[in-house]
C-alpha cells in the first residue's frame, strides 16, 4: 500500500495457499470475486484474452487475490462459503498448480508492480513461480532469531540462485519502544546485520565457508536491512483489517497505538517502498540495483 501511495498501479497476490492471510490483513467491504466481463466487439484488440478470468479485488487503490477471498476450504472463516472454515489439505504438486491458476486466471489489468506474498521455504510453491514468471526481485522478511534467518537465508539463497536480487531484508518485531524512551531488543540487537557481518569473514576455502559466502553474496547491501518494532499499532491495524499504510478514508483502525503515534513504522515503511520502487526501476533499464553488494566488498558494499 505503501507503494500504491506513490502513485504506482499494484497487485497483491497471496500465494500462500495452506494459510491465506491476506483476508484477514485487508478487510474491503465487497470481497465478492466476479467473473471478468464478455468482451465487447472494442475489446478485440486487447493483447490479452480475459475471457474465463476472475476480477481482482480491489481495495484502497490496490488490486488483491487470495485463495481465502475464493475457495471454502481456504481454512479462512467466510472464504468462498459462509460455512467454510476448513483446513486446506494440498500435496505439493496441487499446490503449485493452484497458485499458477491464481496467478494466470486474475485478470491483473495494467501494473507497475505485482506483489507476491510467498510461504516460508523453497517448495513448490516458490519453485511454481520462478519457472512461471520472471521475477525481478524478492525482499526477504523474518524476525531477529538465528532459527528465522536459518530459513530466510535459505530462501535469499534459493532465489540468488535462480537469477533473483533480494532487494532487501526486513526485521520484523526487531525492537520496541517504552513510554519512557529508548529503545529495548529482547530478541537482540539487529541480527540481519550482524549476518551481513559475519558472511564478510567466512573461509571461502571451507566447504562450509563456500557454502556460507555463496548464501551471503545474494544479501543485499546494509544500507537496504529495515527494522520494524513490536508495536500495538501495527498489531490494531491487522486486527481491524486496514494497512497502516492506507489514506485515512478508507482508515477504520483506532487513532493511537504505541504512544499515540506511527511514526517511526510509517517512516520504516516509506523508506523501504522507495528504495524496492528504485531498484526496480534500476533493473527495468538494465542497471545494477543499489542493493547490489560489490564482490570482495565490506558489509556496506563499499569496496575495500
């Protein structure tokens, strides 16, 4: 949403198929999924054929899909039936063939940037995907545990592999603040960075080193590692269904939170919608996105 308040046209697929949580993050008033209209004879030229699609839902200024807005056994209470409620039970394969039908039925219309909301991992899921479309870059989202990153890492090193900049690293619930200033991490102190630093002294001659320098060469730069807080209003936000990030007229969370304010995860939030907007325009014309580190550079990806 953040992306779409600078004026860019975005999608927001949730292609987490055994646990859709877009419906319960984005609440819009008709989540009803409508076929895409016949089209008229003035239609004919249109370079794609929408005939058999769905209609994305639109919210905010932001075009959404879920297997939660459209099937009863989404395991999301209300999807597709008012009597749903039910596990998803998919086997791998499956999977991967409902979220190319996700993907390939939503008639998306004209965007600037699709945002796909992927699983923990690197199963069928992930690999549908890379082989479907081209994806231009991946942001990697965790929480400041080494049990976390052990997983985002993996994911960071699975994309690097199949062609895909990881344009940044997000540290969720990294800090919080107290009324009486400061700032506390019971979970320590910026554990993505502390890994940037760590892959600038492994033995590459190792067999653990090689492997270690291979995951940490696909890390972007320090400068593109953003920490958001454990915050009540993020929290309220979730419940209620709005995006922090939405204009105040389709705003239905309550007015404080965490000191009455949203600044410093508003602020969070903008910085990194324009450094992923940049790269992204960056690698559209060819160019080396500013996340890139140099190789046999320092943590900051500054040469040495």
């Amino acid at each position: 949403y953040q992306l779409a308040s600078m004026g860019g046209k975005v999608g927001l697929l949730d292609v987490d198929v055994y646990g859709p949580s877009l419906p319960l993050l984005v609440k819009p008033d008709d989540v009803t999924v409508r076929r895409t209209p016949p089209s008229t004879s003035e239609d004919t030229d249109d370079e794609q054929d929408t005939a058999g699609m769905i209609e994305p839902i639109t919210h905010a200024g932001v075009k959404l899909m879920s297997l939660g807005y459209v099937s009863p056994a989404s395991g999301v209470p209300g999807s597709g039936h008012p009597s749903s409620g039910e596990a998803a039970v998919l086997r791998g394969p499956m999977a991967g063939r409902v979220v190319s039908q996700l993907l390939h039925n939503t008639n998306w219309g004209d965007l600037d940037v699709l945002v796909l909301d992927l699983p923990p991992g690197t199963g069928d899921v992930q690999l549908e995907l890379c082989q479907s479309l081209q994806l231009t870059g991946a942001v990697a989202v965790s929480t400041p545990s080494n049990l976390a990153w052990a997983d985002a890492k993996k994911g960071v090193s699975m994309f690097g592999v199949l062609g895909v900049n990881t344009l940044a690293l997000v540290e969720n619930m990294a800090y919080f603040v107290c009324k009486g200033g400061g700032r506390h991490y019971p979970f320590g102190k910026a554990r993505g960075m502390t890994m940037l630093e760590e892959g600038e002294g492994n033995d590459e001659e190792s067999s653990d080193g090689a492997a270690a320098a291979l995951a940490n060469h696909f890390l972007p730069k320090s400068s593109h590692v953003f920490h958001l807080p454990i915050s009540s209003t993020v929290n309220d936000a979730n419940e209620v269904g709005t995006p922090l990030c939405i204009d105040g007229s389709h705003n239905k969370r309550p007015a404080t939170g965490d000191n009455g304010s949203a600044k410093e995860e508003l602020e969070t939030f903008a910085k990194l919608a324009n450094a992923i907007s940049t790269d992204l325009l960056l690698l559209q014309h060819g160019k080396s996105p500013l996340s890139q580190r140099v190789v046999g550079s320092g943590g900051d990806g500054t040469s040495q």
